[in-house]
C-alpha cells in the first residue's frame, strides 16, 4: 500500500475543504506535510488539529500573528506571505502538492512543484493560463506529472485513456451555462451580486461563481485544455449543458463520444487525483440514471457571453495574452463583488484591457509577472473610470 505525503496548498477553500475530506477517509494513504491559506486562522487552526501538518502558512501576514499565537504551544513551523508559500511546494519528502489556491497567486507554486519533480493536483487554472509556456519545458526535464482536479479536465484525462493521441478527432467541455443562461442581455445590467453567486448545480467559492456566470470560467477551462492536452484550438468545443452530470467528453475519429459522467460533486475528480493510477471504490458522486429527467446540451451564446469567444482568441494568441486576460477578470470580478461595478461590465473590462495590450510571444516568468501586473493595474484604472451602479 503506498502511502503519499501531501502538501494541500488552498486549504481553506471548496476545493481544499473537499480534499482534506477524501483523505479523512483514507488516513492510512495519505500523510499532510503541510497546509496553507489566505486568511482563515480558524478553520486552519481546526485543519491542523485534524491532520497534525508540520508546517502551516497563511498568506496574510498580520493573520499569521494570530495563528502563531493560537498554536504557540504546538510543535508547528507557522509560515507567511506567498514566498512561503511557494516554499511549501518545495518541501523535502513530499511526493504530491495539491494547488486548490484561487487565482494567479497559485502560478509559481505549481511552477516550484513541477520543478522539483513532483505530482501535481492541479485545481488552480490559472496556473497553465497565466504560466503556460513555462510548464512543458520544465516537465521533460523534471518528469512531473501534472493531474487535473477540475471536473471538466478530470473527465478529458479519464475519456482519453480510450483511445490514442491520433484518434482523437476532438475534446467537447461542458458548461451548466450558470445562472443567467435563459436572461435577456438587456437585464445583464440589473443583476445583482447575490444572483450572481446563486449557481444552479455546483457550490463553490464567490470568484469561481462568478466566473461561472460570465463564463470566462469556460474560457479560463477551453484556454488550460489547450495546454494540459496539447490540443489545438480547432479540437476545442464548448457545449453548454444545465444538468451538470457529463462533465466533459471525447470524440475519436470513428464519431465515438467517450463522456465521464457522475452528479456534480468535487469529491470524485479529487479522489481520481490523489490516487492516479488506481481506482478505489468510493460514493462520491453516485449516479441514479433512473431518476434522472433529462440531459441536455445547446450551443454557448458567443453574444451575450463574449467572455467566451475572446477566451479562444486570447488562446490563439498565446504568449502573455492570457496572463492579461486573466488578471483583468480578477480585478472586474473584485469591482463587482464590493458593487463596484456592473456585471455586464466585467467582460468590458477585459476587452478594453485586451485592446491595446502589448503581448509578449515568447515569454519568460517575468514577462509573465510582467504582463499580469500591467493588466491589473490597466483593469484597475478603467474600473475607476466607468460609470456604475
């Protein structure tokens, strides 16, 4: 029985929260290294007690005062700020970093996982989005191993064990369409944060969700699949799909669809991860097909959700267009969750701030870093600039 040692990087979150339950299921396999958020001290403080990691971080630093002082008699090595962060990654006698950290903070610790030689679970997109260039070098070198956590890219990975890398004709990723699927566009302007956070099948975290109502989470998926399959662009389809229950499916040359298949639950792409190459027996996700209604699928509408198309485009594009593309959705979604700024202008933001970007083709890190700066900087000008609410 092989047991793995784990570094759980966003533990606080959906994703972190989920994964630290699968292993609480199966505590003779897995051995926590180490743990890290953002800000929450009590729910790390109640994750340390539970799993005994050596070593903690929290990325806030004030925060990390706290939590020092919470665990002051505790044989832990407390941690803070995203160098340490990144540090974790790196730790001596950790076989897998799982990366369910939110946003373009995530990039250099999967960078530093890759570059050690280490499996890496993969929940954090924008990691390939933002840094993808950078990962297939360091892979040959090192021999990591990147696995998908998300949903979509977990049913990919798992339909494409069918068949061969020259039978495949192409990748389909589904989308529920999130909640405002059926809304006229002339209402995106009335949509409120709270409806915005409402989303029909899964429960995530308030940036993922709102990502999901724009679909730029679609397009964040279509522009990583290009670069986690090797797939070209022209291989990528977006089907939108209300129920939830086929997460993403392959075609193969012989118009045969592979799809994967399972209720919306985050538990089941996990547990894949975590014990890739094996299969275990779990519940997780469990499907009644007898009690299903319907399952359905219709075609994006690349009118009301531009986010989408331009997703394809920034991919096609390549370099560090998606870096911008990227950081100018984080900075539009922040405005729009403190009511900053109208829904229906978040997608403004990032054409605006792709407009006129001076993309960098062949980047290195710090072109990258370079690239996500500017265009958070660029968002945060033009959010100040438009008229809201």
């Amino acid at each position: 029985m092989t047991v793995r040692n784990l570094t759980v990087l966003g533990s606080t979150g959906s994703i972190g929260r989920a994964t630290l339950e699968v292993i609480s299921k199966h505590p003779r396999r897995f051995v926590i290294r180490a743990l890290a958020a953002f800000s929450n001290v009590d729910l790390l403080v109640e994750q340390y007690h539970a799993f005994r990691p050596q070593y903690l971080c929290l990325v806030d630093r004030e925060k990390s005062l706290e939590l020092k002082n919470r665990l002051r008699d505790e044989p832990v090595e407390i941690l803070a700020g995203e160098t340490d962060l990144v540090r974790l990654a790196s730790l001596d006698g950790v076989d897998m970093v799982v990366n369910a950290v939110v946003g373009a903070a995530g990039m250099l610790a999967s960078l530093e996982t890759v570059r050690k030689g280490r499996a890496l679970a993969l929940a954090n997109k924008e990691s390939l989005v933002c840094g993808g260039p950078l990962f297939a070098p360091l892979m040959k070198t090192t021999g990591a191993k990147i696995l998908p956590v998300d949903s979509e890219h977990s049913a990919i990975w798992q339909a494409l064990a069918c068949g061969r890398e020259n039978e495949i004709r192409r990748i389909i990723i589904t989308g529920s369409g999130g909640p405002f699927r059926r809304l006229p566009l002339d209402k995106f302007d009335e949509i409120t944060v709270e409806q915005a956070l409402s989303h029909p099948t899964w429960k995530m975290g308030p940036k993922i969700t709102i990502d999901s109502a724009t679909l730029v989470n679609k397009g964040l998926e279509v522009i990583e699949a290009a670069i986690l399959f090797s797939m070209p662009l022209e291989k990528i389809r977006v089907v939108i799909h209300p129920q939830s229950i086929v997460h993403s499916m392959v075609e193969f040359i012989d118009s045969s669809v592979i799809a994967q298949m399972s209720r919306p639950d985050m538990r089941l792409p996990i547990t894949y991860a975590l014990f890739w190459p094996e299969r275990i027996e779990s519940d997780f996700g469990t499907l009644d097909l007898g009690r299903l209604a319907e399952l359905t699928f219709e075609e994006p509408d690349f009118k009301k959700f531009r986010a989408l198309p331009i997703a394809f485009d920034v991919a096609r594009i390549g370099g560090t267009a998606p870096a911008a593309y990227n950081a100018a959705n984080e900075i539009a979604v922040g405005a729009f969750l403190e009511g900053g700024l109208k829904f229906s202008q978040i997608t403004e933001i990032i054409e605006k701030v792709l407009s006129d970007f001076n993309v960098v083709s062949e980047p290195n890190l710090d072109d990258i870093l370079s690239a996500d700066k500017n265009a958070r900087q660029r968002a945060r000008k033009l959010v100040e600039k438009l008229p809201c609410c």
